[in-house]
C-alpha cells in the first residue's frame, strides 16, 4: 500500500457545461437547497454555511499569505451551470412544496424566484410507503415491482440528462428515513443483490433502487439520510469497480454536529463524562416520519454512533466506560423546521468531581442542510472529474455517520474532518499538506548553532 502523499495527485477534467443536480425527495431540505441557490445566482441571497462558496484553504506557510478560494483551488461547476430535477411521491411543484415546507419565507424569498420554482416538478416516485409508514402520495411509478422502479430511475436519469442538456449529473438524497434494515445475504454481491431484486426480497429498499440506478448511469450520489443505501456491501463495492463516487450518511447539521465539536474537547483535556442526554422537538414532516420508531431506529443508529468513536471507552474505561449516551426526537408539529435541541451532559474532572453543562440549540433545520447539500453536489462531482471512485471519505465533515473503507473506524470530530477535506483539496491541486507541526518557524531557537 503506498503512503497516502505518495499518491500522485490527479489529473481533473475541468467543469465545463451544466451539472444536472437530482434530488430524491423534493421536500424541506431539496427546497431550500433549490431555492438558496437560485436566490444566490441572482445576486438576491447569500449562501451562507457553504464552504464551496465561501470558504478559503491555507497553502504553504502562515508567512507566505497565500489563502484561494476553495473555487480557486480546484475547478468546481459554477452556480449558474446547475440544473435542477426530483422526485417525491406528493405532486407538489418545488415552489408549493417550498411554501408548504414553511422555511423559507414566502414574499421574501420564494415569489421573486416562483418562476424559476414553478418549474421543477417532481417525477414520479420510486416509492412504497412499507419504507415509509407515514407517507403515502400519488405521484408514484406505476409499477411497485423492483425491477421496475430501478430500470424506471435509470430512464428518468437518461431523460433527465438528455433534456436539460447537462454534460455531468449527481444524485443527492434528500427524501424521507426508510424503515431500519441491515446488511444481509441479499446485500452482499452482485448476484445476490440481482437475485434479490427480481423477487422483490423486503431487504432491497427504495433508496437502494435510486442509489444503483444512479450508479449504473455512472452518476455520482450522496446519502443525506441514515438508510443504508450505499453502505451496502454490494454498492459500495459497485461504486469502487465502477468508478462512481459515493457519500454519506445523514447530514451532520444540528445536534450532532455540536456533539462532535464539545465531545472531542472533553476528550481532549481528559475529562470523564457519566452520561449525555439529547433530545429534540420539531414538527416538519421529517419530525413525522421520525415519529414511526422503525424510521425513529434507522436514524438513533446513526446519531448514537459517534460518542463512542470520539471517546474511545476501551482505551479511557475510567472516564467513560459507564457511559449512558440516549437520544430522543420528539414531533411537535408547532414548531415546523425549527427545530429546539437540549443536551445534557453530566461530566467529572479532578478527583471525580461532577459537573454539567448544558445545551440549548435553536435551529433550522434546513437552513442547516441546505448549504451541505450543494456542497456534496460540488465534491462529487469534482471527486468524478478527478476520478476518485468509491467512498469519499474526505466528505466526512458533512456526515453523522461517515463511509469509510472496510476496517477503518470512522473520523467525527468535525475539525479532523475539516482537516481531512482541505488536505484533500490540497493534494488534488498538487500543493503540500498542512500539518500544524511549524517547527520551522523556530529554527534558529531550536537548532544547535555552530
Ligand atoms: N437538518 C436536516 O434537515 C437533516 C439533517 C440530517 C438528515 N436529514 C434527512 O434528510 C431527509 C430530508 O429531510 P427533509 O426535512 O427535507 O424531509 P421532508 O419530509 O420535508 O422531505 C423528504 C421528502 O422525501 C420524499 N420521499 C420519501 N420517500 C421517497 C422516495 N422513495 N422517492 C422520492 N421521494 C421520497 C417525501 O415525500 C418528502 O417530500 C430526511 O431523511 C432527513 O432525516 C435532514
């Protein structure tokens, strides 16, 4: 195996033409993601929370002041070069979803761009509410066989490119959490998973149909949602021999993305910690769908995971190998997308002696997810430009629960994950890693003089 840094940095085919952006699920979090960038394209909002759009890379010394845009640093498809398409199950245009959805609001930022929302209506779905028991729309294929929704999302996608005249295209999940399934035999080969297919084996879910079309129309797809989709054994798989990328999963926006800045800092001073309590309030229909507890499990596993990576309780057993770590999401429709989150954490220092503190976080939901969402679009598509197949595990930094390669855990302190993603950047640009070491700075303290 060489050294990572040993690997020549890639050749990138630059961005030229548009970029076809389908979403699964055309609701809060595709809208807002639709509508932020069309308001950002007219000059009419800022995309605020994006680092493709607003974030710099540190290259060579602190001395040398050299700080380029992400967009400088590597050729990522511009605003205006993205087109837009979806599916959902509700027939609902993206303007009456987005005003449905309740984030935006309406006369500020949804009538002046209503044209450009107007126009992208949802395909029909490839959709079976024994995924998702709280939904149930019309806007469905016709077929509920296996077969026939993958073969008719390979067909959309073709459609799709052909009409919009779009040169690249990259999947994004944006749709509901699907019932809880883990891998099986069904999951893990390509003959099995075929097999599996063609008789409609329970185990084959919808986002897994959307994630191998994608993938057999060689289109780049990342998992915003905790499904398993392409953390199954074949996909993943599929996608490396393919050379297709794929991420996920589960946008890291609220709750836990505090969780992964406060853990690490716990950890880092060698604090121990009883027990860590989250729970939220929201009302949008993720909230619904969350409150059927088999969708409720599908995402407590993907938010219980990353205390434990952090933590390492096999290698601190005395500070938290008694830990109680629960999460709980609670739907309560008044509030809509704003979602009220309250952490606490029971933690000890010196001597044992307890202490807590304490976590209010009032936040929007898909104002969060949004900027994440054209993020993963923009790596995606530039990790297929460079041709880096496979899982993406640079892309992290945008997940609760990250792909990593077979026997790797995987990294969650969002700063490790932000220093993974811009050394990344680095190397594909062909410019040196930042290690923080910065002993050269005092060399002339430190080294012996003659
Ligand atoms: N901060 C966040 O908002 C956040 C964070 C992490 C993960 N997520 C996940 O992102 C997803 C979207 O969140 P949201 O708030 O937009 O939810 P939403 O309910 O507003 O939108 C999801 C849409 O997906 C549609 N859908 C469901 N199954 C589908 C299928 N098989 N094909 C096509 N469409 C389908 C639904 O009809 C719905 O309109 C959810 O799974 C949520 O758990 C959101």
């Amino acid at each position: 195996m060489p050294e990572p840094t040993d690997l020549p940095s890639p050749t990138i085919a630059p961005a030229e033409g548009r970029l076809g952006v389908v979403c699964v699920g055309l609701g809060a979090v595709a809208t807002t993601f639709i509508a932020g960038v069309e308001l950002a394209r007219r000059g009419m909002g800022a995309p605020i929370g994006s680092l493709t759009q607003l974030g710099t890379v540190r290259l060579g010394k602190r001395t040398e002041g050299r700080t380029p845009a992400v967009g400088e640093l590597v050729p990522l498809a511009g605003l205006d070069d993205l087109v837009f398409g979806a599916w959902d199950p509700y027939p609902d245009d993206a303007y009456v979803s987005a005003v449905n959805a309740g984030v935006l609001d309406a006369a500020r930022h949804l009538e002046p761009i209503a044209d450009a929302l107007r126009a992208i209506r949802p395909m029909a779905a490839a959709f079976d509410p024994a995924y998702v028991k709280k939904l149930d729309g019309p806007n469905v294929m016709p077929s509920r066989a296996k077969r026939a929704m993958l073969e008719g999302v390979r067909s959309d996608l073709q459609a799709f490119r052909e009409q919009h005249g779009c040169d690249r295209v990259v999947m994004v999940w944006c749709g509901s959490t699907e019932i809880y399934v883990e891998p099986g035999p069904q999951h893990a080969d390509l003959d099995a998973f075929e097999a599996a297919i063609d008789i409609d084996d329970p185990t084959i879910t919808p986002s897994m149909l959307y994630a191998y079309a994608a993938l057999l129309e060689g289109v780049p797809f990342a998992n915003g949602a905790p499904n398993l989709t392409v953390d199954a054994p074949v996909l993943r798989r599929f996608a490396s021999d393919h050379g297709v990328p794929i991420c996920g999963k589960d946008f890291k926006t609220g709750q836990t993305m505090v969780k992964t800045v406060l853990a690490p800092m716990f950890k880092a001073r060698m604090l121990g910690m009883d027990g860590w309590y989250s729970t939220n309030i929201l009302g949008n229909r993720d909230g619904e769908v969350l409150d059927d507890p088999e969708s409720f499990r599908t995402k407590e596993h993907s938010k219980l995971g990353v205390l434990d990576t952090i933590l390492q309780p096999e290698v601190y057993p005395e500070l938290y190998g008694d830990l109680d770590h629960v999460v709980r999401i609670n739907y309560y429709p008044p509030r809509g997308d704003n979602k009220e989150g309250w952490d606490n954490i029971d933690f000890f220092g010196w001597l044992g002696y307890p202490m807590q503190l304490k976590v209010n976080l009032l936040c929007r939901d898909s104002i969060l997810a949004a900027p994440l969402a054209l993020d993963l679009a923009l790596f995606l598509d530039l990790a297929q430009r460079a041709g880096m197949g496979g899982i993406q595990e640079w892309l992290s930094f945008y997940f609760k629960a990250p792909q990593v390669a077979p026997g790797l855990y995987p990294e969650h302190d969002l700063f490790i994950q932000l220093t993974k993603l811009k050394n990344t950047l680095r190397w594909m640009a062909g410019e040196e890693q930042i290690t923080h070491l910065g002993v050269e700075y005092y060399a002339e303290d430190y080294l012996p003089q003659d």
